[in-house]
C-alpha cells in the first residue's frame, strides 16, 4: 500500500504542479477542460460540494489521499483502514477548500461576488445546454471570474451551450433567463 501511496503521490503533485504553471504563464485552466465531472443541477444536494468537480480539485483530492494515507501508514494503520480515513480526509480537504479557503481568499482580495449578482438584465454565457423546462447551467463574469448558477430559460425554449443569454429573473440562486435574440425580437415587435 506504500508503494500505491507514493505512485499517486508523484503523479498528482506533479500534475497539479504542471496545471498550476500552464494556469499562471499561458492563462489555460484545467488544461483546458473547463467542463466540470459532476453536474448538478441547482444545490439540492449537499454531499455534492464533498466531490471534485473539475481536474484542479480532483489532484487536490488525489494528493491529500496519498500524503494522509502515508501518514497513516507510518504510524502502522493497515492498508484497508487507512484507504478509507485518507478518501474520507481527501473529502474534506476539497469541502474545506471550496467553503473555507476560496471564499476567505475571495473576501480578502476584495473579488466575491456581490449578493445582488447576477441581477435583471445582467448577461452571462450558457454553458450547459437548457432544454425547453429542464435545468442548464449559466456562467456570469465579474471581475475577470466567472460564477456559475444553475438556470431554467424564461419562455421555455432551448439555450444552447455557448449562447449569449440575459437574466430576466432570479430567486435564491437559481436565475432565469433568455437568449439574447429573444430579448432583440421583444424590442423589434413592440
């Protein structure tokens, strides 16, 4: 198990090095897969926050599993035992960096996103299809960061992924939108 932990040590210490270098000198993030591995649709679910969702978060995961899981072999857990205690430390290790490390970062540098954002009339970018009344997923840019936000499409119609969408209506996290040519039509018509 040793040897396991020191395979997956190296491999994702030297990946999340290697995102972190291409993320800083060339502006490329998550060596440009930005589609997320779990999509859920609005905050329902709590354990989902426990998950990685992108290739960031799954090294991070990855390397506090391998660093916990030697430690824990070093002080002589067996192999089993300490494969569970280092997923579950891995877990909140990403918990704690999506719910105490970013949003701390965020408030000291003065970039979180204002309660009131994304508001009416805001434009964003669809970056999950919606289909007719199903949930999709909207991306909003403040400050140079896009924030994600689960959306529905305001007259029921499909949005496609890529398609420039406006806000018309938001409530407890989840916004509502249309796409910018049904707003242009509106405008032509009346």
């Amino acid at each position: 198990m040793t040897v396991f932990y020191i395979i997956l040590l190296v491999l994702s210490f030297t990946a999340l090095t290697a995102e972190l270098i291409t993320r800083s000198a060339h502006g490329v993030k998550n060596f440009g897969l930005d589609r997320r591995w779990l999509d859920f649709h609005g905050s329902t679910i709590p354990i989902e926050d426990f998950f990685p969702h992108d290739v960031t978060e799954t090294l991070i995961t990855l390397l506090s599993l391998s660093v916990f899981g030697l430690i824990q072999i070093a002080m002589g857990m067996p192999g089993i035992a300490s494969a569970f205690c280092g997923v579950m430390f891995a877990l909140l290790v990403n918990f704690g960096i999506k719910h105490l490390a970013v949003p701390t970062a965020e408030k000291i540098k003065g970039s979180a996103l204002p309660k009131d954002k994304p508001d009416v009339d805001d434009a964003a970018l669809c970056t999950q299809k919606i289909v007719g009344d199903d949930y999709g997923e909207i991306e909003f840019v403040y400050k140079g960061k896009g924030y994600r936000f689960p959306a529905m499409s305001a007259n029921e119609t499909d949005i496609e992924e890529g398609e420039k969408v406006t806000v018309v209506h938001k409530e407890e996290g989840m916004c509502w939108v249309e796409k910018v040519e049904e707003e242009l039509e509106e405008v032509e018509e009346g």
